[in-house]
C-alpha cells in the first residue's frame, strides 16, 4: 500500500508528520489528530531548539491509539523520513517563519511525494467557558509580554480576577509538564525553568498574576476557567491563539514596519484582530509608524488602532559611560525574531555606555553556534538557555567577556540563574498607551460581561 495505512477492510488512515518546534505542533496533534481515527501521526520533527528532538511524545500525551508514544526527529531528516514511511500528509506547526520560508518547506514535503498542510485557527482553537483576551503579535519581540501583563492589570484593578495562560515552551519532561501553574516565584523554580521560561513567568507572577502554561492546553484551559473570571491568552513568537477569543489583541512592531504582511501567521493575527497595539512608537521613525497604520487600514479596516510605546527603565547602580559594558538581550527576539538589539541595548545607549563588547570573540558552544547562525545580531548576547548544559554555556561567554558591567534586557533576575562576578543593571519595560483608544475602553465591555456572569 503506498498511501494510507489499513486498519480494516475499508479504513485507510492518512499518515502524517508534524514539523513544530515544541509547542504548536503538540497542541495541533493534542486537539486535531489525537483522537482522529482516519489519521496516524508517524513522528513530529524538531528545528529552532537545541536538544528537543530525538525524543519522544510520550504514551501518557499521546493516548490509547499510541501506545509507545510518537518519535520527535530532526527536521533536517524530513525528506528521508516521507519516503521511508509513505507520508501522506506534513502539516507545518510552528510559527515566526518568513513566507518565502514556508514555501520552502512546502516545497520539500512536495517533492518527497506528501501533501502540505496548515491548521487553522477553526479547527485548532478551544473553547472555553470564561471571557478569553488574547495577546498575539506579527513578530516574536514586537511586545506581547508588556501587553499581556497590562491587559492582566486592567481587568486585575476591575476587581476581577485574571489567570494569564502562556503559550507552550515544553522543553523539559514532557508528561511532568502537561499541566503548569505559577503563583509564586518558588513554584517557578520547583520546576526547574529554562531561561527563556523563566523569561516569561517571572514577572507576572511578580506583579501577582497566575500563569498557567505547559503542554495539554485543554486540561490547562479547564483548570485556568475555574479559577478565573477572565483568561488572558499570552501568545508565544507571532503564533495565533489556542484558545478562541472573544477578543484578540495583535501587537505590530514599526521598527520592522511591513514585515507585519511577511511572516506566518503573523499576518494571520493581523487581519484576525479586533485590536491592533502599533507598539514602539517613541522609538521608531515616524514614517514607519504611518506605514504600519496604513498597513493595518488596508487589510483589516475595523480593527481599533491603540498607539504604544514600551519605555525602558534601567534599575540603579554604577555608571556606564567609559565602562566596558556587555548587554545580555531576550533571546528569541534577537533570533528567529530578527532584531539586532534589543531593551538593554536600548538602556544602555540611553544611560551613556560608549563602549559595548561585542560577545562573539568570547562564545563557546551553542551560544558561539547562535551568533553564527543569526549574523545580524550586533553586540549584544542572547540570553539562550534551553536546557542546563547551555546556561552553563551562557554563562562561561558572559564570565569570558572582559566588562566592567553587564545590562540584561531579559526579564529575568540574571544573578538568579547564572554566576557573575560584575555588576549587573536590569532593564525594565512595561507598556504605555500613548492616546486614546487605550486598552482600557477596549476591555470595558468585557469586564461588565465577566462581572455580570461570576463564577
């Protein structure tokens, strides 16, 4: 048989590979294809994160009709893998790619003899039975992170109470982290948290917000409902959101003006949105700003258009000008994000270093690897740390790296997780609306909807 596997006299199964990165790729098969009898899932393939694949998507997630779970293998093997196994169907899960990059893709799943697939927000979104705000973007580091806590402020200073849901980084034990839930910054460090997790749970939990994230998002969505009058969606990269909302928030970032109608599926969050944050705009050039509002005009003309900027406040401590300075940057967001710098940069350059180190002469290991890959990056260093042996990694560059001080524009307590012998000065930013509308008068007919359906 060379397409199809037979399971019955008359009952042939599509046979399906997953492309993902740990996270889309799980959910499409939790939600589309775990329970779909005219499917089997061969194998998911893993790219973007070292150290995700060659493992396995465990029995205990993957259900009865996979009883020794799926194999997650390299993507670079796809081609092999389709002509192995008689692939029917490779169906793309994961986000923050250019197009031009998923017809790439497309193209290599084609010429092995599968079809190419998308899942869309219909068939992949769960509902849930509590008012859902959800915080997408076009690009990874266009701002979903300060939007997502400040949309949890508002409805939290409404008197309601907020739990906000994380897209999935599932790095570590797959079936340990089915269900996450954070309230405090001991839970957070119970679990044993990446760097990039750490990222994002940290400081809504100190600003008192419940996070929830991990890997089944039905079981997650059900738990997060019952304690919450209202769930807060807090996408990952540009992807859209797993649960359905009643209001989709997209945030545009106008220092990559245009690359808002270039990347998938952030261009699927902007024509989607009720919402449009054009975040940034302290810092971007004002033509750039214009772009991006006529951009949004022009495929998405109902969508209220809240102006942001996201300003950067550097904590205390010793000076920087004619200091040798390192700056730590969030690391997606010079990545597959794209940016050369970031906050810390941006602090830094505000506060008056004149000498920023550049990190690549001192790299080791997957870090030296990273700023090869991503040449654009300029001299700053991404906080990567996706499992042990690379914050052992990040931290044996920063301690190589000849400075007087280190700036991290990473939301995490830098000290909390590496050895640094210098002194360090944190960049914080949260964001501001610059005008009316503001998040506020959007969320006002949802907060009297949640007030007047209590739990």
């Amino acid at each position: 048989m060379t397409s199809g596997e037979s399971h019955g006299r008359d009952h042939v199964m599509r046979r399906i590979v997953i492309m993902g990165a740990g996270g889309r790729d799980f959910h499409n098969f939790n939600v589309v294809f775990r329970d779909d009898p005219d499917a089997v899932v061969l194998a998911f393939t893993a790219t973007q994160i070292p150290g995700i694949a060659d493992r396995r998507y465990p029995p205990a997630l993957a259900g009865p009709r996979y009883p020794t779970g799926i194999p997650i293998l390299p993507e670079a093997r796809l081609a092999q893998i389709v002509a192995d196994q008689e692939v029917d169907d490779v169906v793309l899960a994961y986000s923050d790619l250019a197009h031009d990059d998923v017809m790439h893709k497309a193209s290599i799943a084609l010429a092995a003899g599968a079809d190419f697939r998308l899942i869309g927000p219909r068939a992949s979104m769960l509902r849930s039975t509590r008012p859902v705000i959800a915080v997408c973007a076009t690009r990874t580091g266009a701002g979903k992170s300060q939007t997502s806590r400040r949309v949890g402020r508002v409805l939290r200073d409404a008197g309601l109470d907020v739990v906000l849901v994380r897209h999935p980084m599932p790095y570590g034990d797959l079936e340990a982290m089915r269900v996450q839930r954070f309230a405090t910054a001991a839970e957070i460090d119970a679990a044993n948290p990446t760097i990039e997790e750490r990222e994002e749970y940290e400081e809504p939990v100190r600003q008192g917000l419940v996070v929830y994230a991990g890997v089944d998002y039905e079981q997650i969505l059900r738990r997060a409902e019952a304690e919450a009058d209202v769930v807060v969606w807090d996408g990952g990269n540009n992807d859209f959101s797993f649960f359905a909302p009643d209001l989709l928030i997209t945030v545009t970032d106008p220092l990559r003006a245009g690359h808002e109608l270039r990347f998938h599926p952030g261009e699927v969050n902007l024509r989607m949105a009720d919402v449009v944050v054009v975040n940034k705009v302290d810092a971007a050039p004002p033509s750039a700003v214009s772009e991006v509002v006529a951009t949004v005009a022009s495929v998405n003309p109902g969508a209220v258009i809240i102006t942001a900027s996201s300003p950067v406040t550097l904590e205390p401590g010793p000076a920087l000008s004619g200091q040798r300075v390192l700056v730590v940057e969030d690391g997606p967001t010079l990545t597959h994000g794209g940016l050369p710098f970031g906050a810390g940069t941006v602090a830094a350059r505000q506060a008056g270093a004149d000498n920023l180190i550049d990190p690549r002469p001192y790299a080791v290991g997957s870090i030296a690897q990273a700023l090869s890959r991503y040449g654009h990056i300029g001299s700053a260093l991404p906080a990567m740390g996706y499992g042990q042996a690379q914050i052992d990694e990040l931290e044996a560059t920063i301690r190589a790296v000849p400075c007087d001080v280190v700036v991290t524009g990473t939301p995490i307590d830098l000290h909390g997780v590496l050895r640094v012998d210098v002194a360090v000065r944190h960049a914080t930013y949260e964001l501001s609306e610059t005008g009316p509308p503001s998040l506020a008068d959007v969320l006002a007919p949802f907060i009297e909807r949640a007030r007047a359906d209590p739990r």
